[in-house]
C-alpha cells in the first residue's frame, strides 16, 4: 500500500493565487514540505525495532503523531512546520540501522560542505571526523553522533535563511508601501501647494516622482543585495535598526530632488552635465518648450539620482555651508 500524503497548513488566497501561475516560493515550499514528510515517513516505518535509543524514539513518534492527526472527519489540516521535520530527521539519524547510517554520511557531509564557509570547512576537517569506513572495533557511536550534529547545524543554517528571507520579503514589501504613501504625500502637497501659489505642479509631480522612483530603486537594490548567512543575531539586529531608514528613503527621495533642484535654479551648480533653470519653469502651467525638453530631460535623471544617491544632497550642502563658512 502506497504511504498516504499529509496536507499542511493552509496557503493565505494570494499565495494560492501566485502559485497557481508558478509565482509563489511559498507554495512551492509547502509542496516540498507534504512531498518530504511522506519521504520521512517511509523511513521512519522502516527503522528496526527494538529501538535502540527510547528517547529518539519518543521523539519520532511525536512527530509522526502529529502529522496523522486529523479531525473526526479528516479534513483538518495539520499545523507542520520544518521545524517538525527537522526533528524527526534527527531522530531517524539516532535510530536508524548502522548500514544506512554509514550511506547517509557522504550524504550529510556533502551538505555541509554546501553551505559551509572555506574557514569552517577546514576546521571540520582538522576535528578529524570519525571515517564511515567498518572499523574493528566498530565506531558508530561516534559516527552517529558526528552525523547529529551536523544535521543539528545544517537545520539551525536552513531555519535561520528562512527567518532571514522571510524578512527581507517583508522589508521590501514594507519599502513598496513607504513608497506608495510617499506619493500620496507629495501628491496631496503639490495639488494644495501648486492650485494655492499657482505653480507648475506637472513639473513638481515629475521631480517628486523621480525622487521617489531613485530612491525605491537604491532601497530594493541593496535589500535584495544584503549578505545572509552569517552571524543570524547579528544580521536580524542589523536589519531592524535599519529599518526606519529604509521606509523613510522614499520620502527623502523626493525631498532631496526639490533641494536639487532649488540648487540647480540658483545657479549654485552649474555645468554641461546640469540643467540650467530659471525660477518662472516653477509657476504657471507646464510647458517643455519654454525651458526646452533637453534641460526638463537633465533635471529628471538628476532628481532620480538624488534619490537613488542618498548621500549625494547632504554632502553637495555640507560642501555649500563649508565653502560658504
């Protein structure tokens, strides 16, 4: 009789949704969660008897009760977690018979050479690690318990990228929601501001939203490009004292183009490279032509990078203030 498939806690709408067309990474990892329980099942089945270790035994069979229990009807979906699977494997390593444990060591150590920097690697190496090789006498005790622990290792480095991801998801989620409330920020300041001084706020939308738009891109980028991976404490706590920086570089985004640009207006930076501004572009309704389409062209890029560059306008004013002092 073929092993029965578990269902797992349920996927929130969206999840679905995006999995279904083959977006979503949470779906796909629920799919290999229910596929690596019924693997774990199969051996788990298959482990000698009498138990050579009761407790890992009792750890096992918690497990395993936990994944078949359901409700009356068996329609309730288990609440399983990696962090079930990953004591159950565990378990499987203290119980399972001496010629699979013997197989199941390149396996492990394979892994760990994965995941594993060059310095840990070495250090493995000189701690002279038990041979899986049939020894007179035999090992396996020592073998066994070289092998727990670095599954323990090679699970506490999967839960600790998966916490570390997972935050780096919703970080960049919480960016694009800082940016959409920075839009409509600005938009409702320039809509008041422009139709109560009667300024150009076509030309101010464009200069915000450019701020905008650099510093969203500057903000994803270095999210998406974060080391992960090392110290887990440290990184976390690293993360979360960056975290109001990283929500409010929208808005400063915007706020560094409009200084830009009042600095471009005042001729306080000039050059080939720069727009060259009057004060009348700000008042009035738009109009490329009066400034000419190439200048209203620099002004963008050069709001874009204000923002993309954070520290670009803070150290073009401190230069200012130290050449005007």
């Amino acid at each position: 009789m073929s092993t029965p498939r578990y269902p797992v806690r349920p996927l929130k709408w969206h999840t679905k949704l995006l999995g279904a067309f083959g977006f979503s990474f949470a779906a796909a990892d629920r799919k290999f969660l229910e596929e690596y329980t019924t693997l774990l099942l199969g051996q788990y089945r298959s482990l000698p008897q009498p138990p050579r270790d009761p407790l890992a035994q009792k750890d096992a069979d918690e497990v395993v009760a936990l994944i078949e229990k359901t409700s009356p009807a068996g329609t309730a979906p288990l609440q399983l977690e990696w962090a079930d699977l990953y004591r159950l494997e565990l378990a499987l390593i203290k119980l399972e018979a001496e010629p699979l444990l013997q197989r199941r060591a390149w396996i492990l150590r394979n892994e760990y050479a994965e995941v594993a920097s060059d310095q840990e690697k070495s250090d493995y190496k000189d701690s002279k690690p038990p041979t899986a090789e049939p020894q007179t006498p035999p090992q396996w005790d020592a073998l066994r318990a070289d092998l727990v622990r670095l599954q323990e290792e090679l699970n506490w480095r999967y839960v600790s990228l998966w916490t570390l991801e997972s935050f780096r998801g919703r970080l960049m989620r919480g960016v694009v929601c800082a940016g959409l409330l920075a839009v409509v920020f600005y938009g409702v300041v320039i809509a008041g501001t422009a139709s109560a001084l009667n300024l150009n706020g076509t030309l101010l939308w464009m200069i915000a939203g450019a701020g905008i738009l650099g510093a969203l891109a500057s903000t994803m980028r270095r999210v998406q490009q974060a080391e992960l991976g090392g110290n887990t404490d440290l990184e976390m706590a690293g993360l979360n004292q960056g975290n109001l920086g990283v929500f409010l570089s929208p808005a400063l985004g915007g706020l560094f183009a409009f200084v830009l640009t009042a600095i471009f207006a005042s001729g306080l930076m000039s050059g080939g490279a720069f727009p060259k501004l009057s004060s009348d572009l700000f008042w009035g309704s738009f109009d490329g032509e009066s400034v000419g389409t190439q200048e209203v062209a620099k002004l963008l890029v050069w709001s874009f990078i204000s923002g993309f560059s954070e520290r670009f306008v803070p150290d073009k004013l401190a230069k200012l203030a130290a050449d005007a002092a």
